[in-house]
C-alpha cells in the first residue's frame, strides 16, 4: 500500500495525466459547490422560456419606416428662376472637367458657384490634373430622394460621377462628389 501511494505522488500526479486529472477534478469540484449554493432550478426560467409571440420593437401602427419607398420619389422642388438640379449637375461637371490647365484656385473658383461651402472646402487644394476623366458619355440621370435631395449620376469616357445635389432654399448645390471607377 505504501508503495502505491508512493508510485501515486511521485510519479502520476507529477505527470500531465496527474495535472490534467487534478484540474479535470476540481473544475467538476467548483461546479458542485455552485449547484448546491444555487438552490432549487426552476424549470421555467432561462433559454427554455420562450414567448408564444413575435418581439416586437416597432410600434405596428407608425406606418413604413422603410428605406424602400412604396410611392412614387417626390418631384424636386426648385425656387422660381434658378436651374433645376440637372442644370446645376450638368454645369458642376463641365466645370469640374474643365480644370485641365488651370491653377486649383482658378478651378474651384469655376466650382464655386455651383458646390456647397462644405464641398469646396473638401476640395480646396486638389489638383486639376487628377480628375480621372475627360468628357462625358450620356446624359445626366436624376434619382430623386426628397424634394431637396436629388442623386445625379453622369457617365463618363472612364467610369461613373455620382452627384448628391441639395437644396436647403430651393438653390441647388452640389453638395458631394463620388467616382466610380468602370
């Protein structure tokens, strides 16, 4: 018998068996301990318990909260006298073209006119030179969103401009500039 518990301490516990026994062990020996302090389980409370009905979140009532509309895009609106936002599209891409040859500061001051504070803010300093396209290719197409939003995209001899115009007064500017390579 001693030789057994000799072997055992010496040998089996100083082992990765031993160590993995030992662990193996008291993690069942914690898990114990906690069942028995947790008290009584009630069958009825955790995952098992599932409502009988959907979750809602949204009050059914509020109506489409969706990105899709279901109408027909409102018509955008534009003050009486100012170019409508195919006009204000197809002038911001002529000017902004047109830069070839030019210094930034003359080329933004073309830009100006047509481009929010913001947007001419964004592209003070840019360089002409690396507008990456040289004339359009088919007219303007307009996806209106509000009736003072409007997306325009202008396909070019390179890729696609994609134009968000805005019109916070029924003045519309464009207020940002995305290229999409083709």
């Amino acid at each position: 018998m001693r030789r057994a518990i000799e072997f055992l301490l010496t040998r089996v516990l100083r082992s990765r068996l031993g160590v993995g026994l030992g662990i193996g062990v008291l993690v069942l020996g914690v898990i114990g301990a906690a069942r028995l302090v947790s008290g009584p389980v009630d069958p009825s409370a955790g995952l098992s318990n599932r409502p009988d009905r959907p979750i809602t979140t949204v009050d059914p009532e509020a109506g489409d909260d969706g990105v899709l509309a279901t109408g027909a895009p409102p018509s955008p609106v534009t003050r009486s006298g100012a170019p409508k936002p195919e006009q204000i599209a197809d002038r911001f891409v002529g000017a902004w073209l047109g830069g070839r040859g030019m210094t930034s500061d003359e080329w933004l001051a073309t830009i100006r006119p047509l481009a929010t504070p913001v947007l001419v803010e964004k592209m003070a300093g840019a360089d002409p030179a690396g507008v990456p396209a040289q004339r359009t290719t088919g007219p303007t197409t307009l996806r209106p969103r509000t009736e003072s939003f409007v997306e325009a995209l202008v396909p070019l001899d390179t890729g696609q401009l994609r134009l968000e115009l805005v019109a916070p007064e029924g003045r519309w500017l464009v207020d940002v500039v995305d290229w999409e390579r083709e």
